[in-house]
C-alpha cells in the first residue's frame, strides 16, 4: 500500500531539533531501565530481605503506581497550563530530570537494613515516580506538538524509539556482566553515571530543540480537572490505545523483570548469557525499529501489526517449549531464536501503536476543537507505572511461590558479605542454584512466556478490533481540521463514523 502525504513531503521540523530530541532520549530509557529493570534485582540479590519485608516493598510499588495514577493526568493538566517564555514542556522537562537524576543513584547507595530500608525505599520511589513523571510527560507531550505530518511524525516517533533502544541496551547490556559477584559497588557506580547522563541528555534537549513559535506561547483557556476527564472519557480511540499500551508494556516489563532471574538459575551464576540475549534483543529490535518507515511505503499499520503479531506468537512458542522438545535444545541459542521472533515482532507493533496514540491527538482536535497533547499523553507514563504495578504482584507472586525468591535471599547474603573473592561468590552461589527444583523453573517459565503471551493476543485484540484511525481515516480528520480553519463552523463526520462502523462490525 502507497504511503499516505509523500508527494512533495517537505519536513516541518529542523534537522537539530529533530536529532537532539530524538538522540537525547538515550539519557531518558537508561535512568529508567536502571530502575525499571534492574532495582528490584539489586534488591532481592544485595539487601537479604526477608519475605515478609520485600512483600512490603511489593506493596508500596503497588500504593506508589496507584497514586502515580492520579498524579500523572494531574501533571498533564499542570503542564497544559503551564505558560513560560521557554513554553509549556521544557520547564518540566528540566526540573523532572534534575530531581530525578539524584534519586535514582540514592535508590542504588543508600542502604539502611531491614525495615529501615523499606521505609527509605517508600520515600525514595514515590520520588522517583513523580519526578520522572514531570519530565516523561513533557518530553512525550512535545513530539505531537513538533509536527503533525504524518510522515515526520513517523520519522520522529521511529528516530526516539530508536534511541531509547540504544539508551535501554546500553543499560540493560552491560549491568548483567558487571554486576554479577560485586553487586552492591557495581550498582552504585552505574546508578551515578547514568543519573548523570540523564541529566546532561536533558539539559541539551531543552537548550537546542525549537519548538513552533505558535506552540511555545500558549494562550489557550486553562484546562480543569472536570474538563480533563470529560475529554479522556470522550475519546474512545485514546481509551482503546491506552488499554492496549498498558498490556504492552506489562507484557514486556514480566519478561524483563524474571529474564535475569531466568538466565541465572538456568545457566548458572554469570550474567554473561543475559548480556547475550539482551545483545541478541537490541540488535533485533534496533532493526525492527530501521526497518518500520519501509515497511510503511509498502504495507499499512495494520498489516503490520498482523504480521508481527505472528512471528512473536512463534517467539513465546518456542521460548517456551525450549529443553522441553528435542527439536528445541536447552541452550542461549535457542532462546535467542525465541527472543529473536518475540522482539522483532513487539518492536514494530510497539510503534505502531505509538503513531496510534500519537494520532489520537487529531482525533481529539476534531472531536472538541482543542488540541491537549500534554493531557493526552499523561496516559502513557500512567499506563507504563500501572502495569508496572501490576507487574511488580505478578513477579513477587511467581518469585515467592516458585520458592526462587528463598534461594535468591541465600546468595543476597554472598554478595552482601565482605572478605569474599567475586569467583567465591559466583562458586557458591552456583551450589544454591543447583538446589533449584524442576518445578521451580517451570513456574518461572510459565511467568516469563505463558503470561506475557495471554497480554499479546489481549493487545492485538485491541488494535485489530477496537482501533479505527487508519491512515485513511487519520488524512480525513487532517482534512476536516484543515476545512475548519477556513469556516469554523465547517463540520463533516459522514466518512469517518462509516470508517468507524465499518471497523466495529
């Protein structure tokens, strides 16, 4: 299918802002994959919790996502009522990374005992949460505000999904094989240096990304709570894309929470076949990411999203089955093809739906007559914290009751003891992980395929079914938009309720 808008396609955004914006997110996907990906890990191998206490923890994830949920259309609302010479995004873009920065290398270095650290750790990520909040949603809010041509939009959605690649891999690399039998000084360098890059990365986005004079003076009717929920509830198309991010994002954040615990106690102490697959996982998804604006001259978004969806259907398949059938022997090759298939297959359906959501800024335009990018996209922090919560009950659950958590509290104690060689370490921790049970790595391989299987199909669900903004539709309401600027009282809908319709049946 020919690409919609190429004829005589000109960019609307220069070459620095587009670059520095889309680059500096490097700085962004690495403070967060530290934390997202790896603090609970640094938890459950450093601080020898008991049960009782990381349940705790689990809980006040949970309570922290909870009020994540309310704060974050909250900070959409402050944000679309934010008016500043520097416009309504960089303040919160600069202030959100500042705080931010210094709380995650405090998450990685202070380290009371105990109950102590729970209560510090309650204190801490609620911080956490809310300053990256102020910095996520205005980053996120300023890329519908940069252009709304859909090509660029595609090249910009595609150039910062590629550098949060880069961002997360680099993080999600090199922990695995750095930390492994030296976690406690380990973690404490790397949460420093990369709360430090996030810091800089940011600072340069706000100094050198321009934003459309139009946009930065905003004198707009300031946006009320009432108001901000009544356009949340109003657009159906935002609703369903944001339903579909959430099960996205838990889907992937299971993975990556029990991949670590996974490689360990299937291959042994040594964060050298993690670092492999997370090579293998961003090279695929690096090239998913290239190849997304040409497989859009040749094919539509939803067929896209069909054919993704089969190869990682395949993915969780033979992840699954791998040491299980002999055509699917137990080695790192083999959950690499698993892998491969998975994250090629997401990588594109995940940009597929963030040109969605993207989109449904337009729709909403068309719907009320205003545009609120930064309402809008408080949805999608507030999904990625929410299913993180859910992520955080789920993981506890499968960790707790496949009994890895008790074996992982035996080798928190090796790694938190002093006078001990890392090939010590790694010795003795190897003996605990050979006490692990069959049953105990089936259940942790029901958690990190089964389940985040049962989320892809609910999410292609979603965007094959309940999502009706295609292209078409999408050049439709550009088109209305464009018509109303002539004659504000300009209003057709006939084509885009026979689109939506059509779809629903």
């Amino acid at each position: 299918m020919k690409n919609l808008g190429t004829a005589n396609y000109v960019c609307d955004v220069d070459s620095v802002s587009k670059w520095v914006f889309s680059s500096t997110g490097i700085g962004r996907d690495a403070a967060f994959n530290l934390v997202s990906l790896f603090l609970l890990t640094y938890i459950q191998f450093t601080m020898g919790l008991s049960v009782a206490q990381f349940s705790a923890l689990t809980i006040i994830i949970v309570l922290c996502r909870i009020w994540d949920g309310v704060n974050d259309p909250l900070m959409g609302m402050i944000i679309e009522n934010t008016h500043t010479k520097w416009g309504k995004f960089k303040p919160w873009i600069f202030i959100g990374a500042i705080i931010n920065g210094f709380i995650i290398m405090s998450l990685f270095m202070i380290r009371p005992e105990g109950w102590g650290f729970v209560c510090f750790f309650g204190i801490a990520y609620l911080l956490w949460g809310m300053t990256f909040t102020m910095n996520d949603i205005a980053y996120w809010s300023m890329l519908p505000s940069l252009s709304s041509q859909p090509r660029t939009r595609d090249q910009l959605t595609t150039l910062v999904a590629l550098f949060a690649n880069v961002g997360a891999f680099f993080v999600g690399g090199l922990v695995p094989i750095l930390t492994t039998g030296n976690m406690v000084t380990a973690y404490r360098n790397i949460a420093i240096f990369v709360g430090l890059l996030f810091i800089v990365c940011q600072i340069i986005c706000v100094l050198f990304v321009k934003e459309k004079p139009e946009r930065v003076l905003n004198d707009k009717p300031k946006v009320s709570f009432s108001k901000m929920f009544k356009m949340i509830k109003s657009n159906d198309q935002l609703l369903w894309i944001t339903i579909a991010l959430f099960f996205h994002y838990l889907l992937q954040s299971i993975i990556n929470a029990l991949g670590i615990n996974m490689f360990y106690f299937e291959f042994g102490y040594d964060g050298k076949n993690m670092t492999i697959f997370i090579a293998v996982y961003a090279l695929i998804s690096l090239i998913s990411t290239a190849l997304y604006p040409i497989l859009t001259k040749k094919f539509n978004r939803m067929q896209i999203v069909k054919y993704a969806f089969r190869l990682s259907i395949i993915g969780y398949i033979v992840f699954f089955l791998t040491g299980y059938i002999p055509i699917l022997p137990h080695s790192i090759i083999t959950f690499c093809i698993g892998g491969v298939l998975i994250f090629g297959g997401y990588g594109l359906i995940y940009l597929v739906i963030l040109v969605q959501f993207s989109n449904t800024i337009e729709y909403d335009e068309y719907l009320t007559g205003e545009r609120n990018e930064s309402v809008s996209f408080s949805l999608r922090p507030l999904t990625a914290k929410i299913s993180g919560a859910v992520q955080q009950a789920i993981v506890t659950i499968v960790l707790i009751s496949s009994g890895i958590y008790g074996l992982s509290r035996k080798i928190s104690d090796l790694e938190s003891s002093v006078g001990i060689s890392e090939s010590m370490r790694s010795q003795e921790a190897n003996a605990i992980i050979a006490t692990a049970t069959d049953n105990m790595l089936l259940i942790l391989r029901i958690g990190i395929a089964i389940v985040p299987l049962i989320m892809a199909i609910i999410v292609y669900y979603i965007i094959t079914k309940k999502y009706f903004i295609t292209e078409n539709v999408y050049s439709m309401i550009l088109d209305e938009l464009e018509l109303r600027k002539k004659d504000p009282n300009h209003f057709d809908n006939k084509s885009i309720l026979e689109s939506m319709n059509k779809k629903i049946s």
